[in-house]
C-alpha cells in the first residue's frame, strides 16, 4: 500500500516531480488578468519580446555575442506567460545539467583533450607546410608555381 510519505519519498527521488505537475499561472499583473481583451493583448507582446530575443540570439550564434544565453533568455521570457515553454525550458535545463555531468567524466574529459591536441597537432602540420611551400603570402596572392 502506498502512502502519502512513501509517494512524497518518490517525488523528491524524482527531483521534485510535485514542481513540474503545478498548474501554469500567468505572471501578468491582476489588472491585465483582470481584463480578458487586455490579457491577450499581453501574451502577444510577451510572445513578441520574446520571439525578438530568441531571434536576436540565434543570430549572435553566428555574429559575436552570447547567443545561446539570448535563446534561454527568451524561453524564459516565453515561459512567464506559456506553459509550453516552460516544459521546453525545464527539459533544456535538464539536458544541459546531464551534459554538465557527462562532460566531467575522468574518460570523457581525457578523451576530448586528446582530440583537441590531435586537431592542434593537424591544423600545426597544415599551417606549417602551407608556409613550407608558400612562405607567408596570402592564398589569393599565389600564382602558378
């Protein structure tokens, strides 16, 4: 038989399971609830803040800037207002705390540091017969030779 301290037992084991099952509640202010016109009005704009902050984001991911903080950043912005993005946001936090574990594995951490001196030693052995056989001069500078 199962009672309720062995299902509260459960649910911490499952890191707090209790947290995940709560009713979305919107985080607008009781006058903007208050009005079901303006409320939406609100989520629209949330949605917007939020879309340009993401978007803002996965442009940085190839501009300089701290792209994938803006796309958490506007997950986050998202999740004040939609409960599915609240789900996304709890599940990429639980991949990245996952991949934070898995990243300090003593075998996992050896190996991704002997593929980087290996790709060091390979882009060394590039750059070293490039200037080997070019000297210093600029690819596009190069004529038959």
């Amino acid at each position: 038989m199962n009672t309720g301290s062995d299902r509260e037992t459960n649910e911490s084991a499952q890191g707090g399971a209790d947290s995940e099952a709560q009713p979305h509640v919107s985080k607008a202010p009781a006058f903007v609830k208050a009005n079901r016109s303006l409320h939406l009005s609100w989520q629209i704009g949330v949605f917007v803040v939020g879309l340009a902050v993401i978007a803002a984001g996965v442009a940085m991911l190839v501009l300089p800037g701290p792209g994938w903080v803006a796309i958490f950043a506007g997950l986050f912005i998202w999740g004040t207002e939609f409960a599915w993005a609240q789900v996304v946001l709890r599940w990429t936090k639980r991949k990245v705390a996952e991949a934070a574990q898995k990243a300090m594995d003593p075998r996992v951490r050896r190996r991704n540091l002997i593929l980087t001196g290996v790709g060091f030693a390979v882009a060394a052995a590039l750059i070293g017969f490039y200037l080997w056989k070019y000297g210093f001069m600029l690819p596009w500078n190069i004529k038959d030779q």
